[in-house]
C-alpha cells in the first residue's frame, strides 16, 4: 500500500524532461513513477486525479535570509506558498550561526532579526534548533564570512589579522563538519568590504576538505563587476571550491546592457572551473539603506525606518523634497532604514535568467513589514511570467532551474528531481493560471495556480490554504559538492 498516488500528471522531472505519468509515493519518499497508463503494483490511502496539471520537484530556494524565521515562525507561508519546499540559508555572507554578538547585529546581520534572534553561538546549536522547531520547509544552510568576522574582530572596517583568520578557520572547520553546506561572503557591505581577497581565500581554504561551496555576493554589482567576478573566481579556484555568484545583476543606470560582457566572463571561467549563478526575476533589489547606492538616477522605495516608520512605502526622493533636504541628508536621516533599488535594466535580468548556469533564488527579505515582492512570488513569476508569457524558455527548463540544478549545486542528492529513491518534495501547480500575485504596493500575497505542496511526503499546503502539517528537516551537506556540481556543468552546455 502507498501513502499517496498522483495520476494523469504533466511532470517535470527536474532535469528538464517532461512525461505524462502518475507518481506513488510510500515513507516520505517517491517509490515509483509510472508512464501513462501504467499501473502501479499497489493502491494507496490517498489517489489523486492531477486532470493534466504539471506536477514538479518542490521548489529549492537557494538564496534566501530565512535563518531566523524558519525557528521564528516555521510555518513558512511565504515559501510554501509558492511551492518551495527547501530553503537555503546563510547567503550574502550573514548567518545566524555560529554567531555571538556584543550588541546589536551589524548591518547587513540585522536584517535577519534583532540581537536576541541570534541564540546560536555554535552551528550544531542551529541545527538542533531547526530540527526542534520543525518547519514547514527544509532547511540547508551556509555560514556568513561577516557573521564570522563579528565574532572574532574588535571592529568590521579592517582586515583581519593572522590569529583572528586561525580563529575563523576553526569555527568554520566545525560548522562544516557538522553539517554546513559551505562559505558565504557579502562583500559589497561596510562589514566586509575592507577583508582582503586573501583574506577571504584563507578563509576558503578550509572548504577544501568538506567538499562545501564558495557563494558570494560580490564586492560590486556596479561599474567594477567584472573585476569583482574575477575575484570570485580566484577564490573559488585557490581554494579549489565551486563558485557560485549570489543574485547577479547589472546594478546602476551606468551599468545597464553589460549583460552582454558578464555572461562570456562567467561562461569562460565555468570553462576552468565548477561556477554557477542565481538570480531572482525582477529589476529591482531590494538590502537595507545604502547612502552609497543614493542616487536620482531611478527610483528607492523605502520599506522600513527605525527612525521613521511613517516614511515605509514611500520614494525616498518624496520624502527629501518633503523635508526641503538633498537626497542623501534624507537617507541619513532615515537610517538604520530599507529600501528597495529600482536600479535594473529588464534587458540583463532576462538574459542572466535566461542562462543554462542560472537558478533561481528569491532573496526575499522576511523581516522586512514592506518586503520586496519576490518574498512571496519570485518562483511563480518565473513559471507564470517569464517561462509562459514572456516565452523566456521552456516550462521544463524553467523548473530545471529551480529544482535539479539547485540539488547538484548544493549536493543535496536526494531532492530536486522526481526520482524513484528521492524525497517526496512535490509541487502540484495549473501551468495556465500560476501567477505572481505579490506586488510592490501589496506584497504579501500568495500566488495563484499553486494546487498542492507535499514536502517529505506530507500535504502541507492546499489552494491558498496551509494544512498545519510541518514535515521539513534540516538538511545537512550530502557529499562533497564538487561531484554533483560537475555533472550538472557538463549538462549545461557552456
């Protein structure tokens, strides 16, 4: 007897293939699969008729800032929603572990939650947490260079020293060890714009022995992009760990159309060396109050103010004109503040997203009360929008990109296809109607088309309605990232 049937199915098997078939499913995970009128060799407690809708792997939101909300508030509604069923944390270089802090989180850190949010000053202590906790997503997590760098460091605007590196060696060495997918760095903010590259590689270096993963947010997405990539690069090659490059854009008027020089700079190094990318489906950004991203050039919405909460939802270039101040005396006014950077051309994200080595992460910001739509609908934008009514590519594909391509880059080797062995992390969706609904006036709104969500085999979200079943575990690295990384390049015809 199965747990659950799921027939005259569109599945998208995650690798970019389509059949129509039926999927069984026994102890949290898919036991068969079934072409078209095949039968399977028992019934089950459940049978669903899916009447030709797309069933999918759940989705893998590979860049998120969730790493306090999935203790927090594990109902994860915001993700589940949308038909992810796992969630990677500890991106841009700020994780909640192992972290220790003497005061306030520094900014970007605080855009995870205050100071007594961050409980866990050991990586096991996390992990115990989110097991404890049960969310109803699964949780695979990374470790922050800044969250390092603020334990072990007087101040954030040096490099660091010779000891304060062995220190964060260590620390790092025993979160890998115990389950942690790899490094993060963020090297665009003031906390870790002055660690040198070397810094950094030293840092990498330990990733060599765990098989983890190098991800940065690259220390400019502006004029200086390409020489930022090369940097990454290096890193990724020192240290001999895949690279990935967090939320890659064209950032700035300035930079606009240099899509056209960053693609052939990541498709050569990808030539070399294990490198990947992922982008969220939007042209717009959305980080705390930057008084160097100021400008007048395009739009800044500001989301939060702690000085000035009656000022969230309102263009900071308004707020100026209103208090007969220059723009950026304003943002400094506001701070600390949230803001959201209309500063993208439509042109580059379509063709960063569009990129056999692109997936896609929302880098939704939860503890933002004006979040950047993409918290709640960067996943159905790229099914409804760009894959279905833009034409951008093939829906296949467009599931590729979020299931079996995040699997192999982050070596989670039993989700992100559906497989006979595999996790039953699943995602029943209309490919007709499924749509963003979320928007920058009315963000928190889940999407349409989302019918079922079923993570380790457990219903856990059903036409806009949670079940109240929280079935999600955390997740710790598999195997050495290297191996699946390099067979998902080989297939991305680079």
């Amino acid at each position: 007897m199965y747990d659950l049937i799921i027939r005259n199915a569109r599945i998208l098997d995650g690798d970019g293939g389509e059949t129509a078939g039926a999927v069984a499913v026994r102890d949290g995970r898919i036991a068969a699969v079934v072409p078209q009128g095949g039968e399977f060799d028992a019934g089950a407690r459940e049978d669903i008729d899916a009447a030709g809708l797309a069933l999918a792997p759940g989705f893998i939101d590979i860049h998120t800032h969730d790493d306090t909300n999935v203790i927090r508030q594990p109902a994860m509604l915001p993700k589940l929603s949308q038909g992810v069923t796992t969630v990677v944390v500890g991106n841009c270089g700020i994780s909640a572990s192992p972290v220790r802090l003497r005061g306030e989180p520094p900014d970007p850190m605080n855009l995870l939650g205050d100071a007594g949010h961050f409980v866990y000053p050991r990586f096991a202590d996390y992990r115990n947490a989110v097991d404890t906790a049960r969310p109803a997503v699964n949780v695979a997590a990374l470790v922050g260079h800044t969250a390092l760098r603020q334990n072990h460091m007087d101040r954030l605007d040096r490099e660091a020293s010779d000891a304060e590196i062995a220190a964060m060696r260590a620390e790092l060495d025993d979160a890998l060890s115990c389950g942690a997918l790899g490094l993060s760095t963020g090297l665009a903010y003031a906390s870790a714009f002055s660690s040198s590259t070397d810094e950094v590689k030293a840092l990498a270096e330990v990733l060599d022995a765990h098989g983890g993963v190098y991800t940065t947010h690259l220390r400019t997405e502006f004029d200086g992009i390409l020489d930022a990539l090369d940097e990454a690069f290096e890193i990724g090659r020192h240290a001999r760990s895949p690279v990935i490059v967090s939320h890659l854009k064209c950032a700035g008027a300035g930079n606009w159309g240099r899509s056209r020089e960053v693609i052939p700079r990541l498709e050569n190094a990808a030539g070399r060396h294990p490198v990947g990318c992922d982008c969220y489906p939007y042209s717009a950004s959305s980080s705390t109050l930057d008084l160097k991203q100021v400008t007048d050039e395009f739009d800044i919405l500001i989301t939060w103010s702690t000085p000035h909460p009656e000022e969230a939802g309102r263009k900071l270039a308004d707020i100026a004109a209103g208090w007969g101040v220059p723009m950026l005396d304003a943002a400094r006014r506001l701070q600390p503040a949230g803001a959201v950077y209309f500063g993208m051309d439509e042109n580059d994200v379509r063709h960063i997203l569009a990129h056999p080595l692109t997936m896609v992460g929302s880098d939704g910001l939860p503890n933002d009360p004006l979040p950047h739509p993409r918290l709640w609908g960067a996943f159905p934008r790229v099914l409804g929008h760009y894959s279905r009514d833009v034409g951008l590519f093939p829906l296949a594909e467009a599931v590729r990109k979020m299931t079996g391509l995040s699997a192999d880059r982050f070596g989670l080797t039993d989700r992100g296809r559906i497989r006979a062995g595999h996790c039953a992390d699943l995602v029943l969706f209309d490919p007709d109607r499924i749509r963003d609904v979320a928007s920058f006036g009315d963000p928190q709104q889940a999407a349409d088309g989302i019918r079922g969500v079923w993570v380790n085999g457990v219903l856990s979200y059903r036409d806009k309605t949670a079940t109240g079943l929280r079935a999600g575990r955390f997740l710790p690295r598999q195997t050495d990232v290297r191996t699946t990384f390099n067979a998902q390049q080989e297939n991305s015809h680079v």
